[in-house]
C-alpha cells in the first residue's frame, strides 16, 4: 500500500489558499463591503457548514472580527476539503486510465 502525497491535492490547496486570503484581505480594506465572505463560502460548499458553525462558536468566546476569523477557518476546512477532492482525483484517474501511472 502506497503512501504519496496527491500534488494535485497540494496544488489545489495552494490555489484555494491563495484566493481565501486575496478575498479575505480584500474584504478586510472594505472593498466588497463583506460580500467577499459570501463568496468564500460559496466556494467551500461542504466545509462551510461547519466553517459558520465554528465561526460563531469562536465568536461566543472571543471576538475575532469576522473578516479575520471566516477566512482563516476556510483555509484549514476548506484546504483540507480541496486536498481530498484532488487526491480522489488522481485516485481515480491512477484507477481508471492505467497509463498515466
């Protein structure tokens, strides 16, 4: 049994870190007025759902403003969620088209 890393599993962890933190700092200059947010989680359908839960908790705690605290969470949930969609990506295309191993 093989234990590799899935680059496209990083790439795209790479990819979506660095649009998080483009709409995040952004959102922080108050270019979009906190629709950035919005978009954020949008494209972090699955993970969002326990991104706002996990936001709300922290915010019932401490008061991180929410600009600061919503991307920093999809970075960790949303990361994780991308890298899983790209190694079954290469999973099924290791499975699927042999010569491409």
């Amino acid at each position: 049994m093989e234990k590799k890393i899935s680059k496209l599993g990083l790439w795209l962890v790479v990819i979506h870190s660095v649009i998080v933190i483009t709409i995040g700092y952004r959102d922080s200059l108050n270019f979009s007025g906190g629709f950035g947010l919005t978009a954020i989680l949008v494209m972090d359908i699955p993970a969002s759902l326990l991104i706002v839960f996990l936001s709300d908790f922290i915010d019932n705690i401490c008061k991180i403003p929410p600009y600061i605290l919503t991307p920093a969470l999809s970075v960790i949930f949303g990361g994780l969620q991308w890298y899983y969609i790209g190694w079954t990506i290469s999973r099924l295309k290791r499975r699927f088209f042999t010569s491409f191993k």
